[in-house]
C-alpha cells in the first residue's frame, strides 16, 4: 500500500506540474509597456484592439487588412488621421491577431506630383526629400525631443535621415527614407519591446 501511495502521489504531481490531462498551459500574454505612447499617435493606447479602430476614426477612410503565414497579423490603416506642416498622415496600426499592439506607424508620403516614381522618369530634384518632408521630420522629431531629450541617431540612405529614442517598453523611430519604389516618406513608428527591432 505504502509503494501504490507513492505511485500515485508521483502521477498527481506530474499532472499538476503538466496541466490537466497533460495540456501545457499558454504562456501569459506579454505585458503591455509601462509608458503611453507618444501625443502624436493619439488617440490610440496600448490597449486598443482592431474592433476599437472604427470607433476612434469614424470620419475616416480606412481599410483592414491582414498578412503573415507562421504569425498571421492584423493591420487597420487609416487616411489623413493628423497634418504636420500641412502634409497629410495615414496611419498604420498593426496586431498579432488575438494579442496586443505589435506596431503602429504615423506616415507622410510626399506632397510633390512629379516625384510620383509611377509617372515613370523623375526629375533630379526628387533625389532629395524636398522642403515638406523635411518641415515634417524637423518638426516631429523637436516635438518628441521636448518629452524625451535628444535621440540617437540611426542609419539612414543619402539625403535621408533616422533618429531613435527608447521608451519604458518600447521603442520609437523617426525617420525621412525611400520607400523600395523611390518614393520619399516621413514616418513614426512605435513597437514595443519584445524582442524585436523597430522595422
């Protein structure tokens, strides 16, 4: 009788160590960063789930979409959220379908016609981002730096620019870059800290 108690007592123990039946318990979802995100992104919160997206730019085109294979993602963008400088925002929100905010992005695509790479051949002046983007970058990056201090400054293409900052949890990047057609955008991008590098 004693060697069955302890049998049994070893089973009992294992299946508790183990969840019941065996099933391994999900890990905890990660914890959400401890700072808001930055005034320029608001309305938005951490918090914030794709089915809040509707209700907090109502006047707005928007459109959702998802990506990925392995980790399928769910992305809400949203047209003319914000203007800095007189240049339209849309803005890029983007979840781990089921989990938290895995990144949201601020864009300004350039206001100049002819330095649209799909109107074929452009003009030399487009090899540089042009007064407007760089009103916006410039005015961002004073903005974020009054509530964070000076950034550090990033890699960036010819004629482009990327400074950083890191948050309590995450970490937020503003840069003036080509995108992988040619064209020229001011972006802010926030993505909490969980492994990952801001894009």
């Amino acid at each position: 009788m004693k060697a069955r108690s302890i049998g049994a007592a070893g089973v009992l123990a294992a299946l508790a160590a183990g969840g019941c039946g065996g099933v391994r318990r999900s890990p905890p979802p990660p914890a959400l960063p401890r700072e808001a995100l930055p005034a320029i992104f608001e309305p938005l919160r951490w918090s914030v789930q794709p089915d809040d997206v509707p209700v907090l730019f109502p006047n707005r085109a928007r459109r959702r979409f998802a990506w990925g294979e392995g980790e399928r993602h769910v992305v809400w963008s949203v047209d003319d959220v914000t203007r800095v400088e007189g240049v339209p925002a849309t803005l890029q929100v983007d979840w781990v379908e089921g989990g938290p905010l895995w990144m949201t992005r601020l864009a300004f695509a350039d206001p100049r016609d002819d330095c649209d790479p799909d109107i074929g051949r452009l003009p030399l002046r487009c090899d540089v981002p042009g007064t407007a983007l760089t009103a916006v970058f410039d005015a961002l990056e004073a903005e974020l730096a009054r509530a964070r201090g000076a950034p550090a400054a990033g890699p960036a293409d010819a004629a482009g620019r990327s400074v950083s900052w890191r948050g309590m949890g995450f970490a937020l990047r503003l840069s003036l870059a080509r995108d992988d057609r040619g064209a020229w955008s001011a972006q802010a991008t926030a993505t909490p800290l969980r492994g990952r590098a801001v894009r």
